[in-house]
C-alpha cells in the first residue's frame, strides 16, 4: 500500500480535558503524526468551556492546515471558525444541516454498524460516514462492526468511511485496505506519550 493510499487519520479529542495542558499536548501529537481532521468530542455541558476548547483547538489545527468538526455542537460552528461538524446520530440530520451551513462545511455522520443508514447519511449529502466500533467495547449497545460492513462500502459507495472505536494494531492492519479513514483518540490519551502510542498503532497501516 503506498503512502497516497494509506487510510488516512481523524483524531478525537478526549471526552473531558484541561485547557492549560491539553492545547501542548494536541499540538505535539500533530507535530509527530500527519492528521487530516481533529474531531472536538467534549462531554461538558458547559458552553463556555465548550466555545474556548473550541477556540484554542482550532488556532492548533489551522496552524497545522487541519480541519477541526464539533461533535453535534452545530451552533458553535460558523462563531468559532470551525469546518463543520460530526453528527452521532446518523442521518438524521444531514439534509437539513446542509442547507443551514453551506455547501463547503464538512458534515460527518456517525452510523454505528449500520449500512442502511451509512447510505442514507450519504444520499443525505454527508462528507463522510463513520462506522463503529470495530473492537470490544463496553460503551454503546454492545454491537460490534463487521468487516464485511467495510469492505462493502470501499466497494460501492463513493463517499469516504471512517473505522473507529476500541482501535488495535491488528484491527488497523485489518481495515487499513478498506477504509478511507481511522478516528483515533480514548486509545492514545491515556498514555504518558500519546503521540508514540499514535505512531506505533499507524505502524500497522
């Protein structure tokens, strides 16, 4: 697999992080490994805190020419300068959202395990379609994704995929075939070397 058709990499923000500390951290982990999108994934309901992470993840991914998405957060999206927005609820709000932020804003839409409304999502107009989770976890309904789902899509389906959750070095090594993108980010956070950790799962692309 060449370097131009190797699955390229979205990275997750952590769910909940500290602003003096995180903003290094993102930024060496960039330095170290090339990333086509930062996804903000924060927990927090708190808006304040929300628009400032926004803000000071942003200022590192533009310097970095790296497009940055909210996860659901659409309002925050054209205030904040962001590129657009992740939506965890699979297509149904695609259409609509498109209307409202344009034709260059990047609409992503998370679909789980499902192919029907992966193409949906895509009829809907989504930039891209995330599948997952392809490991074990406990997080979600327990279902896992198949193969099978992947290597479809990579078939048929023209808009680009992303593979996440509960990712591994086999797994990556697995999909790295068929997908169009990994969404990397509770696998390497934890980590004393988070961009180590990144670059040692990519080994298996």
């Amino acid at each position: 697999m060449s370097h131009a058709d190797r699955p390229q990499i979205t990275l997750i923000t952590p769910p909940a992080f500290d602003l003096e500390v995180f903003p290094d951290q993102l930024a060496r982990v960039m330095d170290t490994v090339d990333i086509a999108c930062l996804r903000l994934s924060l927990a927090s309901a708190d808006a304040d805190f929300i628009a400032r992470a926004a803000d000071a993840c942003r200022v590192i991914a533009h310097a970095r020419d790296v497009a940055i998405v909210i996860e659901n957060h659409v309002k925050l999206v054209e205030p904040h300068g962001l590129d657009g927005v992740h939506l965890t609820d699979g297509a149904r709000q695609v259409r609509a959202l498109r209307k409202d932020l344009g034709a260059d804003a990047i609409i992503g839409a998370y679909c789980g395990t499902s192919r029907h409304d992966g193409m949906n999502a895509a009829e809907a107009g989504a930039d891209y379609v995330a599948f997952g989770p392809a490991g074990d976890t406990p997080l979600g309904r327990g279902e896992r994704l198949e193969f099978d789902t992947v290597e479809w899509w990579s078939q048929v389906i023209e808009v680009p995929c992303i593979t996440e959750g509960a990712l591994t070095l086999e797994l990556i090594r697995q999909y790295a075939p068929v997908t169009d993108f990994f969404a990397i980010g509770a696998e390497i956070w934890g980590a004393e070397d988070a961009a180590g950790v990144l670059k040692g799962l990519l080994a298996g692309m």
